[in-house]
C-alpha cells in the first residue's frame, strides 16, 4: 500500500512539471508561430525594428504602426 501511494505521488510529480512546462511554454510557442510573423511584416512596412524586451513591441512602436495604418501605408 505504501508502495502504491510512493508511484501515485510520482506520478503526481511528474504530471505537475508537464503541466508547468506546458504552461510556460505554450505562449512562447504560441508567439513565434502566429504573432511574431505580423509583427515582423508590419516592421518592414514601416522600417522600424521593435525595441522592447525580447523583441516585443513597444507602446511608442505601436503607436507608429496604428499611424502608419490610418495614414494609408
């Protein structure tokens, strides 16, 4: 019985580092799959590179893309 409740708690372990890793990992993947590409394209359109950390935009870069896209650009 102890032995029983030691594998159970085992696998209770190792269900909770794959969830967390799931957890973690999925928006990271996420990212580079869907948004990454249109923030690139929309980079390239208006010859600005994002500066924020990682990559990710600033407000000051989307605030030049939502200018750029009223202007007709």
């Amino acid at each position: 019985m102890l032995r029983a409740i030691r594998r159970h708690q085992w696998y209770g372990v190792i269900g909770s580092i794959i969830f967390w890793a799931v957890l973690i990992f999925a928006p990271l993947y996420l990212y580079q799959q869907y948004i990454q590409p249109f923030v690139a394209k929309f980079s390239a359109t208006t010859g600005t590179t994002t500066s924020g950390p990682l990559g990710l935009p600033t407000s000051a870069d989307l605030q030049k893309l939502i200018n750029s896209f009223k202007a007709g650009q």
